[in-house]
C-alpha cells in the first residue's frame, strides 16, 4: 500500500517491561503472555492514518538489557518517535528512565519525539509507580505520558497515534525536514523526489525504505 | 563476549537492518533413557551381546551441557557469532577446524564453516535417522517442522524405504559406537575419516556425547567447579530468572513453568554467569545452552 509519509520509531526501556508486547499488540493486535527473549533489535511496521493521509510507521523494537546498548545507541539515528516505556509494576525501571532519556537525547536528532509510557495498567494491585509520578516525570522533561496495558490493549494504539500526531503536526510547522532521511520521515513513494521507477509497485519501495 | 558480537552486528551493514528473528522450531531432545530403551531392543533383534553397554554408559556419564557451553563459547569468544542466529553454532573440534551444527529438527549435520549447501542436501538425507527413534519428549508434532529442511521426506517413505533407513542406520549407529567407546585411537589415528564421518551428520543420539568429545569438555576440570557454582548465589540470578520463561517459550522441554528443562537452563545460566564474571549474564546466551541442553543432559 502506498503512504503519504514513513515514520521511523524505536522502542526503548529497561527488559522486561513489554516493549515487544506493545509493538505485537500494535502491529497485529494480539497479546502473547511468554515470548521470547529480544536480542539486538527486531522491527514491525503498521499503516496509520491520520488528517486523511496514509502514514506507514516503521518500528524499531530493541532489547532492553545494558549489553546491548551499544547496539541500541546505533538505532536512535534516523528515529522520528520514540516510545520510552516502563513497567507500573518495577519501581526500578522506573528510576533507570533517566539514563534512557539522556542516551536518547545524545544519540537522536533533537525534534525527535519521545513519548513516555507507563505499562501494564492491567496489574493495578502491582503498582509500584503512580500514575502521577509518570505525568510529573513527563512534565519535568518535556515528554507525552501515557499509561498503556499490552495485554488488554488499553491505549495502545492511542499511544503509537498520538505519536504519528505530534511528528505530523511537526512537519506541518515545518520543524522537520521531510527530504533528510536522518529525521527519520521519509515521503510516500508518489511524493518521494528521488523516486526512480514511479508506480512500480510500492513492495520494492516499502522494503528498500528508511533502513537506517 | 556478546557485546562485542552486537557490537560487531550493529557495525555490519549486512546483518544489523535485518533483525526479523525466525522462530526456531526445534524437535525435543531424545532422553538418555529412550537412547538405552533404544539401543537395547536393536541389541535384542540383532541378537548383540551387551558387552559394551556398560562402556556406552560410562560415556554417556560423561555428558555435560555446562561444560560444553563453556568449551563452546571461550573458543568462539574472539569470533563473530553471526552464524549463530543464522540457526547454526559454531563447534571447534579436537583438531582445530571448525564445524558448524545446523539447528533443525532433524539430525544436526556437522560440516565445515559456510557450507551451506551441503548442509541443506545432509539435512535432507539424513531425515530418516531420526524418523523411527523412540523419541520420549516427542508430544506434539506440531513443533518439528524445522525451517531449512521444512519437513521434507521424513514419514512418508514407503516401506522399502523405511528397511534401506533402518540398515543404515545400524550401520551408522554400530560405526559411531566404536568411534565413541575408542574415541583416543580413533580420533588419532582416523582423523580423515572422522572428519568425514561428522560431516556427514553425527547421529541424533551420538550427537551430545560427540560433542563433547570434539572440543575436549568430556573431561574438563570445570566439572567439579559446576557443583560449587550450582550451590553459590550470583548476582545475576534475578536477571536470569526473568528470561527463562521467555527462552525457547514454545518448546516442550522448556516450556513448562518451573518444569525440569527450566531449571537445567537455570542452573546453567547461573554457573556460567559465576564462572565468567565479566560476562557475568547476557540476554540471548540462554538460547545457545538450551540448543545444547536439548542435546545433552545438564
């Protein structure tokens, strides 16, 4: 299918907090209780639209432990959106969202939109971090803050949408420049202006875009 | 170790922008147990002495998935593990080559580095070796459709077929029975012809203890560290507990909560991250030691 613009998003967040639970409830809409482990980096694309326009979100899914933050540090180049979760349920991942957030400012282009999401809203008896605590951390660094539930799908599309909004509206101020790949919006192939073969099936497009 | 591979994979242009991880689908291991059940009613038909039983037995004793990993993984340390997550490990054998094991349902053909055509056309070949085995974690079918050789002839030979197998496979297994129970003579004097023979495919039930025998963990000292480590605290126990349920999640042996397959990988987890303090525990590891538990007992 063909799309007015590409948007590339990463996943980041300490392990175990369901980042690869929220893509899967995203991109296909299904729950998986045990799944396996995330090594390096693994990705999903969903198509979205928004004020009319098809827009295709390309998103990075990465692994949470330190080992593999060199290679996550790699991914937030080219990025438009991030996800910034934790788990309501550890307090720790919680604490641990600062140095996420300083390394998603250091590596990323600055208009990069960062989303915070507290997950597992499903296990209220677990709690461990209010919802207030996330709004106020999102308040104190400029952030959008949502409380999300995986597994029963509670607000997850809204956050990934939500998302989509903002870089749009972005663009639309012209905050980012939709020609320079490394802000990680790429145009549709029909609006593309480097676009050698038009109409040539958009399979060919979709699988050589925004890779990095 | 792992870091520098993910370093290595996110600086190569080749893998890094292509993470999309198959499923493994990988058949059960077969028991020790189902290995004797096995090994005694072929004695029974062919009317064999078991004389060497008790010496197939002090081998088998031998088996050891922690000791293995570790063989394993100080020798692959300093080498890219690219070709792991291709679906294969790299085992470096006795003599200084290297051999890569295919992970799939069938019997796990040894061969030389990048061979990968060869590796498909022995998958194939070999398919029958493990068709008709006494498999005691076999429950459900559905996991062992295996992705390269994709559930090819197995099962659907004829009855001639299946007699051509089953002469072969005695052949086989005869063959890799002396080369076990001599392995010092053998491995000396018939290098060639060892080297021939795992390129071929070590047998299903051969495979755990020929392993170990190839990159000398069968008698490492580290097997009386392993005990101390089992009983020692570290600090990465509760890391490792987290993703134990999500390693192999869809695999008999290791999909059951707290089940025996869990603990083994727990236990080995744990040792390792003892023993390499460095390293001390990294995501994805647990997935190499439980292909080698599959194989060999903890």
């Amino acid at each position: 299918m063909s799309y007015a613009y590409l948007f590339k998003y990463i996943i980041i967040g300490d392990t175990g907090v369901g980042k690869s639970c929220l893509l899967l409830q995203f991109t296909d809409k299904r729950f998986q209780p045990v799944h396996d482990l995330t090594i390096g980096v693994e990705f999903g694309a969903r198509m979205i639209t928004i004020d009319g326009k098809q827009i295709k979100l390309q998103i990075w899914d990465t692994a949470g432990q330190e080992a593999f933050r060199s290679i996550t540090r790699s991914y937030y180049r080219g990025a438009a959106g991030a996800l910034l979760v934790y788990d309501i349920t550890r307090r720790d991942t919680f604490d641990h969202l600062t140095s996420w957030l300083e390394d998603a400012r250091q590596h990323s282009n600055s208009n990069m939109v960062i989303m915070l999401i507290g997950n597992k809203s499903d296990l209220e008896s677990r709690r461990e971090v209010k919802k207030e605590e996330g709004e106020a951390f999102a308040r104190e660094h400029g952030l959008v803050f949502m409380e999300t539930s995986a597994k029963t799908a509670a607000n997850v599309e809204e956050a990934f949408i939500n998302t989509a909004k903002e870089i749009y509206e972005k663009i639309q101020e012209g905050v980012f420049d939709v020609n320079n790949e490394a802000n990680g919006i790429k145009l549709g192939p029909q609006h593309g202006p480097a676009n050698v073969h038009p109409g040539s099936g958009n399979a060919s497009m979709s699988q050589s875009g925004g890779c990095c | 170790m792992f870091a520098s591979y993910c370093m290595s994979l996110a600086s190569d242009p080749m893998l890094a922008p292509a993470p999309q991880r198959v499923v493994r689908k990988i058949s059960p291991p077969l028991s020790a147990s189902a290995y004797y059940a096995h090994q005694t009613t072929r004695r029974r038909r062919s009317g064999e002495g078991g004389g060497d039983e008790s010496r197939v037995r002090r081998q088998t004793s031998l088996v050891n998935a922690a000791t293995l990993m570790n063989a394993v993984l100080s020798r692959t340390r300093s080498r890219s593990f690219g070709s792991f997550f291709d679906e294969s490990v790299v085992v470096k054998g006795c003599n200084g080559v290297q051999y890569i094991a295919v992970l799939e349902g069938t019997p796990w053909p040894v061969v030389r580095e990048k061979n990968y055509g060869q590796i498909e056309t022995d998958a194939k070949s070999l398919n029958s070796l493990s068709n008709n085995s006494g498999h005691s974690r076999r429950s459900s079918d559905t996991s062992q459709v295996s992705v390269a050789s994709g559930g090819s002839s197995s099962g659907q030979n004829g009855p001639d077929g299946d007699d051509v197998d089953r002469n072969s496979q005695d052949e086989n297994w005869s063959l890799w029975g002396q080369i076990v129970n001599d392995w010092e003579n053998f491995s000396k004097k018939k290098n060639q012809q060892l080297r021939e023979l795992v390129r071929k495919g070590v047998p299903h039930h051969f495979r755990g203890i020929v392993w170990q025998l190839l990159c000398g963990s069968h008698n490492s000292p580290l097997k009386n560290k392993y005990v101390q480590y089992i009983k020692a605290p570290s600090p990465c126990e509760k890391v490792i507990r987290r993703d134990i349920a999500r390693t192999y999640p869809e695999h008999d042996y290791f999909k059951e909560k707290d089940g025996f397959g869990q603990e083994s990988l727990f236990n080995v987890m744990k040792a390792y991250s003892l023993h390499d303090r460095e390293v001390g525990y990294c995501q994805g590891s647990a997935f190499i030691v439980g292909l080698l538990l599959m194989q060999v007992s903890e």
